[in-house]
C-alpha cells in the first residue's frame, strides 16, 4: 500500500530523516512511536508529498508519489494533520471540503452524491450532532472527530493521522482510537498514525515503527517494539516495561528520580 524505499529528507535547518526504508501492508494499522524531534511528522510529511525526498523514493500502490496529480493522490490517501487550518465554517462545509478531489472537470459546486458521502461521513464519526456548529466553536475531541470525517469524505484507501488524540483525555483518546480501529476494519482502510503515548499505540496497533534520531530504531508488534532496553536506549531515561492485566499488550511505566535513588541505596546497603 505504501512503501519507503531509502528515503531521506529533511530542513535546511539540519535535521533529516537518514535513508528509512518501510513497507505498509494494505489494511493494517501501524503507529509511529518515537521521542520528540525523532522525526515522525517529517516521515509522515515524506509519505503524503508534503516534503519531497532528496533521495529515495515513496510509493503508493506501487507508484511514485511525486508522479501523481496531487488531486489524483488525495482519491487515495487523506491526511490528518496537527497543523490543519480551523476556519470559522460549519463543520458540515468543512467535511464537504474532503470532496473536491473528486469533483470533475469544470464542477465548481458539490452534488448530492457528494453531499450524502459527507453525511456518511458525518455519521461513522459521530459528528452529526455538532454538523451546524462553527470549526471554531467546538471542543478539541469534536474537532478531532470532524478533521476525520473530512479525511474520510475524500474515501481515502490510506489515512496518515500525526498525534490525533493529543489534547484529549483518556476517554475521548479510548473513543477516538476505537474509532480509528473501527474504520481500519470495516472500511479496510490501511491506517498510518504517530503516536505521542506509547500505550495507547501497542494497546491499539499491530505493528509500531520506533523512530530515533530520524531513523527507524526498531518495527515489529508491540511485543517487539516494547522491550525496556531499547526504549531506555531511545528515549534515554528509565522506563519499566509491564502487562496491561486485561489485554495482556505491553505497557511502559515511567521510574521517577527519587524511587530509582532509593532503589541504588537498597542496592548499595544489602552488598
Ligand atoms: P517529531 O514529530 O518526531 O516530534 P519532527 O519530524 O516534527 O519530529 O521534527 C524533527 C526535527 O526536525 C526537529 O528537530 C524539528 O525541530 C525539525 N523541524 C521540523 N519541522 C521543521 C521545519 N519546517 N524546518 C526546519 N526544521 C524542522
Ligand atoms: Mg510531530
């Protein structure tokens, strides 16, 4: 589905993503972890034509990105992003945005087909109540829920979304993310998602891409992933690597300053 062949790119400023090489299976959800500055927003900007590679290549179905009409991509893939601009428009309108790539030649309004797919939109994301309420005049869950429902009305086969629940609390993250999962299974919509807390990615993704220092430290499933070592080496501080009892995923638990000091004096005495 999609597919990083060596990719590296990055900012005048200095910071570049160092020859990443990924592959995306059509319908899986994968989260990109990593520490702040690691590079996640940059590879998601690699993937979806926001930066161009200074080498390497970006495929989507097996095609070069950068030799696809940029309306001709957004058919296939949507983009949530951090930085989307929020314009006092209702949501409904802002949710029919998602349509103009597929408006035909010399159509300028949208029709009710395109309409009915926004509404469907609307509804798989629970927006319908708020439809009539500006972009600027929700809360920051319903805001997230109405970024996605634009996202869908483009009928995207790929979505990249970059830290959809930060924001929001544990409740609003669980709905979000059980949304996310939703559409992965019931739209076979292949989901790339970065990822900010580490738990939530390996209670929800099959597969995790560990990013450091603009390169991919480790892939696999959470198991893989989430092992203490790496993570300690990565996000250099001391982490503790448990079970979530329920779902039996692995979770990571932080060891503050003054436990792990009493910890070594312990250690120290009983020698
Ligand atoms: P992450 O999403 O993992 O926190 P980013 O990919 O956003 O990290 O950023 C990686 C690095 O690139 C950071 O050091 C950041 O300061 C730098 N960076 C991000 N965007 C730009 C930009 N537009 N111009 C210059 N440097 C940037
Ligand atoms: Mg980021």
């Amino acid at each position: 589905m999609l597919e990083l062949e060596n990719v590296s790119c990055g900012y005048a400023g200095g910071f570049a993503l160092d020859g990443i090489s990924l592959g995306i299976k059509p319908g899986e959800l994968v989260g990109i972890v990593g520490p702040n500055g690691s590079g996640k927003t940059t590879l998601l900007r690699a993937a979806s034509r926001s930066l161009r590679p200074r080498s390497g290549t970006v495929r989507i179905h097996g095609e070069d990105i950068w030799h696809q009409r940029p309306a001709l991509l957004a058919r296939t893939l949507a983009v949530v992003s951090q930085t989307a601009d929020i314009v006092p428009m209702t949501v409904a309108e802002y949710v029919l945005l998602g349509r103009i790539p597929h408006y035909g030649h010399f159509q300028f309004l949208e029709t009710h087909a395109d309409w009915d797919i926004a509404r469907r939109a609307m509804e798989m994301t629970e927006c319908l109540p708020f439809k009539d309420h500006l972009m600027t005049a929700i809360s920051g869950g319903e805001r997230q829920l109405a970024l996605i429902a634009r996202a869908l009305a483009q009928e995207p086969k790929l979505l990249l979304l970059d830290e959809p629940t930060s924001y929001l609390d544990i409740a609003h993250q669980v709905r979000l993310l059980d949304l996310i999962r939703r559409l992965n299974r019931e739209l076979t919509l292949t989901v790339v998602m970065v990822m900010h807390d580490l738990n939530a990615a390996s209670e929800y993704c099959e597969r995790l891409v560990l990013m450091s220092h603009g390169q991919v430290r480790a892939v696999g499933e959470p198991d893989e992933v989430m092992d203490y070592q790496v993570l300690e080496e990565v996000y250099e501080t001391v982490l503790v690597v448990g079970r979530n009892s329920i779902s039996g995923r692995p979770c990571v638990f932080p060891v503050s300053e003054d436990v792990q000091k009493r910890r070594q004096s312990r250690h120290a005495a009983s020698k």
